[in-house]
C-alpha cells in the first residue's frame, strides 16, 4: 500500500495512492484521522481501514493533487553519515565502526516536487544525496535487529540535501543538514509488505537528466534493522519518526571537479519499488526575514 499527504481544494489530508489516483481516506473513511503520524499511531486497525478503501474508496486523479511530504512533521528526522561502502572511498573518511546517526531539523520537510532553495549570500556548495528512508510506525524503544520490521511502517525517498561547507564547520552537521526546504521526501510511504526486502533496491539519482549515483541498498553497512535497533537503544521512536538511510558514491563534492547545484538544476532520484521524487533547485526568495 502507498501512503500520501497530499492537498486538493486547499485541504491537507493522506490518502491511499492506486495507479495515478489516490483515494482520498478523508471521504473514504472519515472517522480516520486526517494527519500522517496520527494515522500511524493508530495502529493496525486503521491501517486495515485504509486497505478496505483502498479497494473500492472514492479517488481523485494524482495530477489534480499536490503530493506532501508523507510525514510533514515528523518528530524525529534523523540522517545516517558514511553508510554505504562506495560512498566512504569517495570521501576519502575511514569504515566506521557504529552507525553514525545527525539530525536534519524537522523544519526542513519539504514536498517531493516542491523547489528547493539554494541558500542566499553563501557560496554556491549545495548538494543532493538520494536515500531511502525508514518511516517508523508504531512507538518502540530497544527493538532488537530482527524484530525491526515490525516497527517500520515503510519505506519512502529522501534528498538528504546538503550545504556542504556549513556541514563541515561543525562535527555535528547539523547546520550543514537542516536548512529550510532541504528535506525533499516523497512521493508516497510504501508499506514494509510492499516492498519486501529493503535491503535489495536499485537506487539512481541524476541531475538534469545526468546519471550521478546508480547503486543498491545491498550496499548499506549498517543496514535498516541495524539502525532501528542502535537509534531506539538510546530514544523512543514514535509513530512517524523518519530515518534517512544514508548515501551511495556519486555526490557533487567527491566529483572532480567538484559540482555543486546552480538555480535551474534539476534532481531526481528513484528508488525501486516505491517511485521517485525531483525538484528543481531555485534562488532563495528574499522575502523570509519575518514570517
Ligand atoms: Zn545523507
């Protein structure tokens, strides 16, 4: 089942994507709740609510709908560093020996086709890495790795979008990680079900139409279930909660020479199995001193 936050007719609500149509739960099922991670919490009744929709629901055609962010506010956004084995030789950094987990700001969800900014008044070092990302459904702490599944709602696609001189002031890169609109995510959450063995997906992202980075999630070192299981040793993971997987090789920063996103680049990744997501990289606007 593919989940979505989408908006049509200036109301925000999710929906149960079938071919290009979704079908609107809001209608379909109305006692269900209208938000993502509300939906999540509640559990498998209302996911079984959404399946009997699924079938026979009242749809609206996906090019009448602006898709969201399947989780617009998740209360977690955390990001995986150094995950896949091509990626760390290209950065020149050593294997690690944990998981190495930063956070993005959750301020920084944005929509999967929505534009992203590239920063005003800094030097043009903004990047795309392309992810799956793990989308948690149901509150757990100290999930072992082979109960992960269990507490993985799906699967949806991140560009981990970075502005690569910020992320190296700090150890923590988080700055470098968080600016406004640098969390693309979309188009939809697909169930665990759906897409069976997440560690066996073909990942490719280009920039305006150029093939940057073509891997596998059989690539990943730590791989999903490792990293349910480190990140809620430490924290409670909640119902929507997003956990950006990591990236293969094929960044800007480890091109020679380096290349960076320009107004009018477009980026798309597509993950297999659950869609794609594309944005193009725009000035930012100069009205948001005060909002
Ligand atoms: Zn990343």
């Amino acid at each position: 089942m593919k989940l979505a936050t989408f908006t049509h007719a200036r109301s925000t609500r999710i929906g149960v994507v079938v071919g290009d149509e979704v079908v609107d739960l809001s209608t379909a099922a109305p006692h269900l709740p209208t938000e993502m991670k509300a939906f999540l919490a509640a559990g498998a009744d209302a996911l079984a609510v959404a399946r009997a929709a699924e079938a026979d629901g009242p749809r609206i055609a996906l090019s009448d709908v602006e898709l969201e962010a399947p989780v617009r506010n998740p209360q977690k956004f955390l990001g995986a560093g150094l995950n896949y084995a091509d990626h760390i030789e290209e950065t020149g950094f050593e294997r690690p020996k944990y998981p190495t987990f930063f956070n993005k700001q959750s301020s920084c969800v944005h929509a999967p086709f929505a534009p992203v900014w590239l920063p005003r008044d800094e030097r043009r070092l903004t990047d795309y890495e392309g992810e799956l990302a793990v989308v948690i459904g149901r509150r757990c702490r100290r999930v072992p790795k082979d109960r992960a599944a269990e507490v993985i709602a799906g699967y949806t696609i991140v560009d981990d979008v970075s502005q690569r001189d910020w992320q190296r002031r700090a150890v923590t890169m988080t700055l470098g990680k968080s600016w406004d609109t640098h969390g693309p995510m979309g188009p939809w959450i697909v169930t665990g079900d759906e897409v069976g063995d997440p560690h066996d997906l073909d990942l490719k992202t280009w920039v305006n139409g150029e093939l940057r980075q073509d891997s596998n999630t059989k690539h990943m070192i730590f791989d999903c279930f490792d990293q349910v299981a480190t990140l809620s040793t430490v924290c409670t993971l909640e119902p929507g909660d997003v956990i950006a997987t990591g990236t293969p090789s094929g960044v800007g920063v480890a091109m020679e020479p380096k290349q960076f996103l320009q107004p009018g680049d477009r980026v798309r990744i597509e993950i297999a199995r659950i869609g794609a997501i594309e944005h193009e990289f725009v000035d930012e606007p100069e009205t948001t001193t005060l909002i």
